[in-house]
C-alpha cells in the first residue's frame, strides 16, 4: 500500500511539474506571437502604426524597460525583433515597435494602477478594434531549437460577443471608426496560474542547472544587471527589474488588493521552486520534464535528452546519467566477455540432510555432492573433479557393482519463471564423466529421494523412490532405460530402499514407523510389513543392511540395532491361511540416541554411528563391540560411513564434513563447511584467501590454494557480512543485531567492536586507503568510522541519513571522499564524506566519478545485468573484477553470470554457470581475478571457479572505442 501511495504522489508531482514546463512554453509563444501581429498589423495598414506611436509616447520609456525585461527572462530572441532590427539597421527601432503594441495587450483585469490611470487619461486616443478571446498554442520551443518563421506561428482569434455589428461597421469604414473600439482590445492567455517573471526565473534556473536550456543569447546579456542571479534553493525571489510589473491570472471579478496579490504570487513562486528542488528525485524528474517539454517519461531503455536512460522496477522509474566519455549510447556494443569460468573447488558437504551419500571407489576418489554438483575428490592427490549435469539440488547416490556406473537423483525445482524442472535419475561413468542414461524423466513427482542398484544380476535394475505423498516405488530395467514396475509405497517418510545382495526379487524399504519387505514376481511388487511384537515400535527406521547370513540389521531411532528374520505363519494367532512373516528375532542396544548408518565390512563385521554420543562401533559378525571412538564436537554426529579398507575410514558427519581416519589414530577433516545459510563474503587485498559467514555463526576463512579451512570461530550471534581492512591484518565481521566487530586475522582475537542501531547490518566497506570503514544497516543509516592503529581503532565521526529503506550495498570512490549507495527501496544515492556525510542532490554531478569497487546493483555501468521484468530482488550481488574487464553477478536463481564491464545496456549478453542449488547470495573475486568466489544461501555451497582467457585492455578504453564505432550487426546472444 506504501508503494501504491508512493507511486501515485510521484504522478501527481509530475503532472504538476509538467504544468509549469507547459506554462514556460506557452509564455514564450505568447510573446513571440505579440510580435508577429504587431508586424502583421504595421504591414496591413501603415496608419494604424502612426496612431499607435502617438498614444503611446508617454510610456515609452516604462514600456522599453518592460518588455526588454522580458525579452531577457525569457532567454529568447523573438523573429519580429530581428526582423525590423536587420531592416532599419539599429535595435533601437525594434524596440519602440514593441511600446506600440504593448498598451493594447492590456485590459483593465490586467492592468497595473498606473497603467489604468495612464488608460483613463487619453479617452480621445484612436483605439484598435479587435478583441482576442483566446490562443491556440500549438508549438514550443526546446534546446537548440530555432525560433518558428512568422508564418509557423498560428494565433486562434475569437470575437467576444456582441462584436459582430461594430467588425461590421470597421470593414465599411475603417479609417474613421476603428479607434472607437480600442477600450475593448483584450489578450486572454491560456496560462492557468498566476505567474510572475520571478517565478519563470526560479523555474529557468533550474533547467539551467541541467545543462538543457541556455539562460540567455548573446544578444540580451545586457538586459540583465548584476544581482540577477537567484538560487534555485532560495525563499522568494526578488524582482528582477525595479518597477516591473507581474503578469496575474485574468479574472476580473476576484483580482482583490494588488499588493496581497503579489504576496500571494511571491509565496507561490517560492514553493514551486522548493517543489523542484526538495529532493533529488523530484530535482532530476523536474529537469528531465522540462528539458523534454513536458512529454511522457522515457521507456525502459531509451535515453531521455542524450544524458539519462531510465530503468523501471517494479514500477519504479531509475534515471541512471550517462557518462560524458560516452557520445553515442544508441551505438554501444555489448558483448559477453572474453574470459570464462571454470569451476576449480567446490568447498562443503551435504550431510546434514542426506543418507547414504558418501563412497569410496577403487580409483581412490571420494564421492559425495553438494547443491547441484557431485565431487570426485581424490584424497591422497587432494584434487576435485565434478559431475554437473544435474539441474537442481542432488538428493541421492549410489554406486553400480562395477563400481563405475553412478546413479544420482535430484530434486525437481523450479525455474526463474516459476514452472518446475523435471527430476529424473542419471546414470553416468565415474572415469569419463559422461552420461549414460537419464531415467524417469517426467515420471517423478518433487524429486528423487533413493535409489539402488541390483547386484545379484550384476545391476540390471534400478529402484527409485520419488518424493511424491505417496512416495512411488518404482523398478526400471537399465539396459532398455524403460520401467518395470510401479506400487504405492506409504505416506510416510521413506529413507531407504536396498536390493537383497542375493536375490534382485527382494526389496526392503524403510522410513518413519515402518520396514517393508518387497518381493518382485511376474512384474508385480507385494509387500509386508515388518512385525515388532513384543519390541518397542521405534519412530524411525533409520538405515539398514544385509549381513553374511542373510539377515536384515535396521538401525533406529532408539539407538538400537534390530535383527530381522523370516518366521513360520502364526496359524494360531492369525488364523488358517496365514502366511510367513518377517519379525525381529534381536535386539542390541548400540548408541545413545539415532544409528543414523550401518556399513558391513569384508570380513563379516559390522560399523554403526551414533547421532547423539557420536560414536562409531565396530561389531563382530554375531555383533559384539570390538572397537569404538567418539568424533569430535564440532563436526557434529556421525551421518554416513564408507569403508576405504580394512583400517581406515570415511566419516561423513551432520554438521557437513567429511573425515578420515582410524580407530587407533583418530579422526581429521578431509572436508568442511557451512551448515546453514551464508550471505558473508570478502578475498583478502593480497594474498589467496578469502572468508565466509553465515546463519550458523560460524566465521571461516579458506585458502584458495591449499583448499583448505585455514581457522574457524563460532560467534554469539550470525554474521551476515564482512570487509578485510586494505592492509590485510584485520577484517570486521557485521552480526545480525547491528554489532560488528574486528578480528585479527593471526591471532583470531577481537581487537574491536561497536554497536550501530538493533537492526542488522548487511555491508560493511573500508574506503581504498583504509581511513574509513563503513557499516551499512538496516535501520536505513550508513555508519561513517575513523580507523586509525591499523585497522585497530575505530572512532565514528558521521551517518549518512537519507535512504528510506534499509541499506544493501555501497562503494567507495577512488579517492576516498564519496560513497555511492543502494538500498531496498532501489535509490541510488551519493554522499561526499569528506564534507560531513553530505547527501549529493544532484546525482548528474556524479556519473563521471570513478569507484574503487563496483558491488551496488544499482548503475549505469552495470544497469545491463538486469532481465526484463526483474522485481528487484533477483539479483542479490554482484562483484567487478579489479582489472574493471568484467562484473560477476549472483542471481537468485541458483545462477552465476559474467559480463563486460561496463554493461550499460540493457539485455546485454553474458557467461551463465550452474552449480548452486539454492539462490546465490554473494561473490567476489580474489585480489589477482585469477578466480571467483560464489557463495549458495540453503545449499550451504562454496564454489571457486578459475577465471581463463580474456585480452589486455581497459575497460574506460573499451567503453569509450565502443561508443565512438557504429555498428549494425545485432548483439551476440548469451551463452
């Protein structure tokens, strides 16, 4: 509703701005047109200019300081006035031809006193004999225009009633009885509003401020006097001639006291002009509406005067100024950039949500996945390669009995325009990459929630379990890629299915409450329900697996672990007929709350891992405890375990690591990160790496070289945002309760901290020398600090006030002493810092300044990364490379992009990269560009891709070369 109200008080303050450009307009043409039928006049009858001399001698000298006052205030050289200068050789001539006609543009509504007493003296004076009721305005004049030839100049004259017998009488008789008629000679302007010349010079100032109008010719320079020059931003304005009289609105019946008149006018004049100048919003449209002439605002993409283009979101218009090296806009070229990314790491783990997701292959690598990306990594070469044909968030995994086959499912997801992917399950080679077969596509309902593989037939079926309420079974044959089979499953959560080892016909799922046993015959799936009797029903059925013996271990929410086995129909209990049952046949009691995995070993024994005591227990073959050890606290419980051999082992954990180790030496982290949403991110000035912050207040800093996670703090509160100071020593974090503070980056010790507002802060930017840092809030304020001690010592010394919503973004100039800024309501504003925190109104005064980062959304120079009907919120970052060659942009849906920089057009092409699984919420590039940081929100992702390619050039040298070329071919579509 505040958006609405906004709106419609910016229409409404438009119309009226329009108002006041059209009366500019109009007051010219009306002088102009003065002009040309006082020449129209003196052509047709040569008499009529010698009465009109006579009467007019007594205000000659009033009248010619009158209408040069005029002629100056309007900054315009009216075409009659030239025309009789050129034609008797002096200016002085044209300007007693304008004190003829003067007195007879006047009645008595628009009279000053003295000019009515001088009316009242000369009765006897021949009058003319028209009336004119209204014009008919029909052109105005803009910038750089030339004034229309006489004839382009059409002026509607109507009779007054009542005239038609005396114009009767003047064509029989026109010597003898026209001047009885002059008293009745009236000019009525369609002007609205009482206007004084000292408002259309406070209105003038204005556009003169823009650029758009000349304040004056050459030729009338001498009209004005010293003092003549009043502020735009000033009270009411002073008279620009002494003795001049204010043209008022023609209404003969409320024309009251002429000096409260004049008051009233003065006072109206004033808060027009404050209109124009109260903010640089309405300052920038008032300018645009009258150098455009009162015509609509610019569409979306159009450059308004060939010094703006206006962008609108969400309805709301942005005027983004075009630099001055820029000549031709229309003509720019816009190109994707000549570097690429390719992904290089891919930092995290998905083990907080998922099971059964980690494995070893004989080729020494690790599989696991995160967002949309499945890592290979190689342990002991410490090296990544990715599968990433997946087009949403992967759920699951599993591997082939060849172990090389994979098959992984994904979630369904939707895209940009809301309409959901399909999910389906690929089947692809881990060695090549490449893959083989996409099974189910269309088939599945919200995503693919397990799958596995037969091994009794060597893998020849596929089991799925989708994600739909009634979580379908289904088998698929892999050699045709067609389904076998389909059956409801439950409504229940299911968490796994499994193929029995030894026999492909037999399936076992399981989940909330339940453990179903399948059987596969004539293609057809029956199933039945696992027994608990006298055991407690567990509510949750976490994992299970096959021992040696056939067996079927469940592992439950209980920390037990169940021994499952097939027994005799009860035909006592259930009656003739009944059949065999599956029905626990032991109990062992292994962990402290959940057994979230089971894994069997070579030699018959078996691993089990803890969710609450965050054990792992290893069990003989009639499950004894051999062995156990307990994983550290940080890393969370234990999620998922793969045997590497006989000794050593993968631990997957909820708290998204991956760990190696053994039971006699303990557990390292191979694998770390974030286990919430992350929206932190900063590279450090000189060296590779870089630190990340997120919802689970944790503080990381990474190296981009190694890999690896150099240290790691857990805080009080969420971080949401972060900054190194430029000498690389320290680097403040901004929290979510408007604290920030400073870490050593050595020590790791907080050597400050401050307080700004309750609200949480959400950009935090040291100014290029590191003098300054400031703290952008949500409280609507931007937060100026003196940093002093290396980065040691903070003392506020200032607040930028006036955003109306709460800050997103800033950067600071080259120079250290502006900064510009985005907030939520999508206003680009500017500050001097160097002046107090000074607001810049004029935003035209900053389109050439160059900026030592580019993070706001909001620009010219990046106004190109922005898609046809945004809303605003679909691009939550985006980072310039320090070479300025090219802009990676973060988008919220899941994509990276790379353009040019400057991409000032709209539409303009770019690189586009998939991998996140979730809105990417921030990037940067590291201090060399050599690579990209692109950071997930729910994926909990860090993806580091290597920038490749590009040519040498600046990108002020390109932009510049490319406005100044024309081209015709169209622009290269995006990648």
């Amino acid at each position: 509703m505040m958006e609405v109200r906004l709106q419609a008080q910016e229409d409404e303050i438009t119309l009226l701005k329009s108002s006041l450009a059209d009366a500019l307009r109009r007051i010219r043409i009306h002088d102009q047109v003065l002009q040309l039928l006082k020449q129209q006049l003196v052509a047709a009858n040569p008499g009529a200019a010698r009465l009109l001399s006579q009467a007019c001698c007594p205000d000659c000298c009033t009248s010619s300081r009158k209408l040069s006052s005029s002629s100056a205030t309007d900054g315009i050289r009216h075409p009659a006035m030239s025309q009789l200068s050129d034609t008797n050789g002096q200016v002085g001539s044209s300007a007693s031809v304008e004190l003829q006609i003067r007195p007879a543009t006047l009645d008595r509504s628009t009279q000053t006193e003295s000019t009515l007493l001088d009316r009242d003296a000369e009765q006897d004076r021949v009058p003319l004999h028209r009336r004119v009721q209204s014009l008919s305005l029909e052109d105005a004049l803009l910038e750089g225009e030339q004034p229309p030839e006489p004839e382009g100049i059409r002026a509607k004259l109507h009779r007054a009633p009542g005239m038609e017998e005396e114009e009767e009488e003047l064509e029989e008789d026109e010597g003898g009885r026209r001047g009885e008629h002059e008293k009745d000679l009236t000019w009525v302007s369609s002007v609205e509003e009482p206007i004084q010349p000292t408002t259309i010079r406070g209105l003038q100032s204005e556009d003169f401020l823009d650029g758009s109008c000349s304040p004056e010719e050459p030729g009338s320079a001498s009209f004005r006097s010293s003092d003549q020059n009043p502020s735009p931003r000033s009270g009411p304005l002073s008279p620009i001639h002494e003795g001049q009289k204010p043209l008022v609105r023609r209404n003969s019946e409320k024309l009251g006291n002429p000096d409260k008149q004049r008051k009233r006018l003065d006072k109206k004049a004033a808060s027009s002009a404050n209109l124009l100048t109260r903010s640089p919003s309405l300052e920038n449209r008032a300018k645009e509406l009258i150098a455009s002439a009162g015509s609509p605002g610019s569409r979306r993409g159009t450059y308004s005067q060939g010094q703006s283009i206006k962008m609108f979101i969400r309805g709301r218009p942005i005027t983004m100024y075009i630099p001055s090296n820029i000549q031709n806009y229309e003509e720019l070229k816009m190109e994707p950039p000549s570097e690429r990314l390719e992904l290089d790491w891919v930092y995290g783990y998905r083990g907080r949500d998922g099971r059964a997701n980690l494995y070893f292959l004989p080729t020494g690598e690790a599989v696991y996945f995160i967002a949309c990306v499945i890592v290979l990594y190689h342990i002991n070469n410490r090296t990544q390669r990715h599968y990433r044909k997946h087009t949403d968030c992967v759920r699951c995994l599993t591997i082939h009995p060849d172990k090389v086959r994979v098959a992984s499912g994904q979630t369904a997801g939707v895209d940009k325009d809301g309409k959901p992917l399909q999910p389906c399950v690929h089947i692809w080679d881990s060695t090549t990459l490449v893959t083989l077969q996409q099974i189910g596509l269309g088939t599945f309902q919200r995503g693919v929630g397990s799958v596995a593989f037969s091994f009794a037939d060597s893998g020849s079926f596929l089991c799925v379990i989708d994600d739909s309420n009634d979580h379908m079974l289904s088998v698929w044959d892999c050699a045709k890629g067609t389904k076998y089979t389909e059956i409801k499953s439950t409504n229940e959560a299911v968490f796994a299915v499994e193929f029995n080892p030894r026999d492909s016909t037999n399936i076992i799922t399981c989940g909330k409450s339940h453990v179903y046993f399948w059987t596969l015959s004539g293609g057809q799936l029956t199933k039945k329900q696992g027994i608990f009797g006298k055991y407690k029903k567990p509510k949750f059925i976490q994992c299970f697996v096959f021992s040696l013996t056939g067996d079927v271990l469940t592992g439950d929410s209980e920390g037990n672990i169940l021994t499952w086995g097939k027994s005799a129909a009860d035909i006592k209990t259930l009656g003739k007929g009944a059949k065999e049952t599956f029905q626990i046949m032991r109990q062992t009691k292994a962990h402290e709350g959940s057994v979230f995995t089971l894994c069997t070993l070579h030699g018959g024994g078996l691993l089990s891992g803890g969710g609450k005591d965050r054990k792992i227990i290893r069990w003989s073959a009639d499950l004894a405890p051999e062995r156990e050890c307990e994983i550290p606290e940080q890393f969370g419980a234990v999620r998922t375990i793969a045997d590497m051999d006989e000794e050593e082992l993968l631990v997957g954990t909820t708290r998204n690591a991956i760990l190696r180790g053994t039971f006699s030496d303990g557990f390292v982290a191979i694998v770390q990160g974030h286990v919430d949403e992350m929206w932190g991110l900063a590279t450090h000035p000189s060296q590779n790496i870089f630190l990340t912050c997120g919802h689970d207040r944790q503080v990381c800093l990474w190296n981009t070289e190694t890999h690896k996670l150099d240290w790691c703090i857990t805080l009080e509160e969420y971080g949401l945002c972060a900054d190194f100071c430029p000498n690389g020593s320290v680097v403040s974090v901004g929290l979510s309760t408007g604290r920030w503070m400073v870490l050593d980056l050595l020590t790791r010790e907080v050597v400050s901290e401050s307080t700004d507002g309750n609200e949480q802060l959400s950009v935090m930017r040291y100014s290029p020398d590191g003098s300054f840092l400031a703290v952008g809030s949500h409280d609507n304020f931007i937060y100026i600090y003196h940093v002093t001690e290396s980065g040691r010592r903070y003392s506020r010394c200032g607040k930028c006030n006036g955003h109306s919503s709460f800050i997103t973004h800033l950067d600071w100039s080259k120079d250290g002493k502006y900064i510009m800024s985005n907030s939520g309501d999508y206003e680009i504003l500017y500050w001097d810092i160097a002046s107090g925190c000074k607001l810049l109104r004029n935003r035209f005064e900053s389109k050439d300044r160059e900026w030592a980062s580019y993070t706001c959304v909001l620009g010219f120079h990046v106004m190109g990364v922005w898609l046809e009907g945004s809303d605003g919120t679909d691009i939550n970052a985006l980072c310039r490379s320090h070479s300025e060659k090219m802009v990676a942009v973060a988008d919220d849906f899941c994509k990276v992009h790379l353009f040019q920089y400057p991409c000032p057009k709209l539409k303009a092409p770019s690189h586009k990269y998939e991998g996140h699984g979730s809105h990417v919420t921030n990037v940067c590039f590291t201090h060399s560009d050599s690579h990209l940081l692109s950071i997930g929100g729910k994926d909990t992702c860090i993806l580091q891709w290597k920038v490749i390619g590009g040519v040498v050039g600046n990108s002020q040298e390109r932009l510049a070369s490319a406005s100044s070329t024309s081209t015709s071919s169209p622009e290269p579509a995006a990648s």
